[in-house]
C-alpha cells in the first residue's frame, strides 16, 4: 500500500520534469541552431567582404565617349641620304701632288713679301736719314733713335721685317687650321707701316 502511494506522488513530479525537458529542448535547440545557422552565415559572408572592398576600391571605368582620340602617327619622312648635301664629283680626299703645289705657290708668295717689306723698310730708312739731314727732323721711334744719326739705320730698320718673315714662316705650318690661311698677315703689316712711314717722311719739311 505505501509503495502505490510513493508510487503516485512520485509519478506526478517525473512528468512534468520529462515535459520541462522537452520544452527546454524545445526552447534551446531553435537557439542552437540559430545561432548554427548565424555562425554559418557569418562564415560564408567573410569571403564576400574581400570581393565587396574589391568591387568598392576598383575605380569606374571611364566613359568612352569622354577619351581623347588616339594619337594619329606622323608620316614618315624620308631621310635624305648625306652625299645628296655633297657636291658630286669633289674628292673627298688631297693628293700629294696638290699639297706640294700649294706649298710651292705659298713659297713664292712668301719670298715676295718678303723682298716687299724689306724693300719698305729700306725705303723708310732712306727717307728717314733724308728728313733728318735736310728738314732737321728727328725719329720718334725710340728703337731706332740711336742709329738715326749714321747708316746703321739701313741694317737696324730691318730687323722688324726679318721677325715678321719668320712669323709668317711659323704659320704657314702651324697646327692651327685659321693660322695657316693667315700667315701672309704679318709680313702684310710690315710692308703697309714701312711704306707709310716712308711717305710720312718724305712728307716732313
């Protein structure tokens, strides 16, 4: 008799725990797999996020319509080959038979300036020693002005020429290309100041 009544008022306490459980699992396993479900989708929308910054971070392509045209290439111009600015039929290079040529033609006319301002200079001391014997006049020069006085000017006057002679030697084979079409000049300016001295002396009273 007592183990029916411990058996009834034991019965009613196990079932309502046999239906709380049951409503419990109920209850938490919508959460469980919510929060499955959640933890899931959360998975999955990690990759996506690299693919959102990428799609965010690529810039717009531009519209076509507001590119510039495509640069047109430049035609083509022929280059002009370089004999066509050389004159046809100039030898490119000097024989020796032209080079002595010249030399000899530079020779001659070496030894006429030479003998032309030589001859100036003689003619300026020959009108010089003239002014100073029949005018009473006197040489400014201050290089000359010790041989004025006797002959010795005809020798001292022509140590200007013989200087310019060797000048003009010394760049008639020089290096220097503007030396070598100008190694007249020296003896040039001899010859024009002798004979001007010359005419100034003879003009003196």
């Amino acid at each position: 008799m007592l183990l029916a009544i411990a058996a009834l008022m034991i019965h009613p306490q196990l079932a309502p725990q046999h239906s709380f459980s049951a409503e419990k699992a109920a209850l938490v396993q919508p959460a469980n797999i919510g929060s499955s479900i959640g933890s899931v989708g959360t998975e999955n929308s990690l990759p996506s996020a690299p693919a959102t910054i990428a799609a965010t971070s690529k810039p717009a392509a531009p519209d076509s319509a507001a590119l510039p045209d495509a640069p047109v290439p430049a035609p083509s111009v022929a280059a002009s080959a370089p004999h066509a600015f050389l004159k046809p039929g100039k030898p490119m290079t000097v024989s020796v038979g032209t080079l002595l040529m010249e030399n000899r033609r530079n020779q001659r006319l070496w030894r006429g300036l030479a003998i032309a301002s030589h001859g100036a200079a003689t003619f300026d001391a020959w009108s010089t020693r003239r002014a100073i014997t029949t005018s009473g006049a006197q040489e400014l020069n201050p290089l000359l002005k010790p041989f004025a006085g006797n002959a010795s000017l005809y020798a001292a006057i022509q140590v200007a020429p013989f200087l310019m002679d060797y000048a003009g030697k010394k760049m008639m084979y020089s290096r220097h290309s503007w030396m070598r079409h100008t190694w007249w000049v020296p003896q040039t300016a001899s010859f024009v100041s002798s004979l001007f001295c010359g005419a100034h002396n003879l003009a003196a009273h």
